[in-house]
C-alpha cells in the first residue's frame, strides 16, 4: 500500500471516528486504547529502511527492495514491513 493511500486511509478512518462519536457517545469511544497511526508509519519506514541496509551489507538491497515490491503488487493486504520482510528473508538466508 502506497503513502498517498495510507493517508486516504486513515483520513477515511479520522471521519467515521468522528462521526461514531456523535451518535454513539465521546464517553464510549475514549474507553477504548488510541492508537496513534502516524508514529507507527514513521517506525515502519525506519524499520524498513534497517533492513534495506542489512540487505545492502550483503549487496542485495537491490534485489530485496525489488523482491519486497513484487510481494506488495501480489498481495495489496500487506504492509511494506511484512513484505521486506519476507523479501529479506527469501534472499539472506
């Protein structure tokens, strides 16, 4: 899933949070634990770029980074994490 959709996303998700709290109650939806999505995006593409160096150690950020897009346009359900790391996984063994 690209940036640009991500951000759709979770501007999606913003809307109906708060629209969820006008009919159901501020009181119920501050029950539940907040997730706070931008630092987890922020980890995500530091971590992703750790790998990517580990990968460059090896000479294979190339062929990981190619290998992590390949999974994404497979399968759009995983997160860039997910997919570099199976990419990292397929070639550093």
């Amino acid at each position: 899933m690209k940036m640009g959709e991500k951000n759709e996303l979770l501007k999606i998700v913003l809307k109906r949070l708060k629209i969820a709290k006008l009919y159901i109650g501020e009181s119920i939806i501050n029950a539940f634990p907040k997730i706070n999505l931008k630092s987890r995006i922020k980890e995500e593409k530091e971590t992703v770029e750790l790998i990517l160096e580990e990968a460059n150690q090896y000479g294979l950020r190339y062929e990981v980074d190619e290998f992590a897009k390949k999974f994404l346009k497979e399968d759009p359900t995983l997160s860039d994490l997910e997919a570099y790391v199976m990419a990292y996984n397929e070639w550093i063994k």
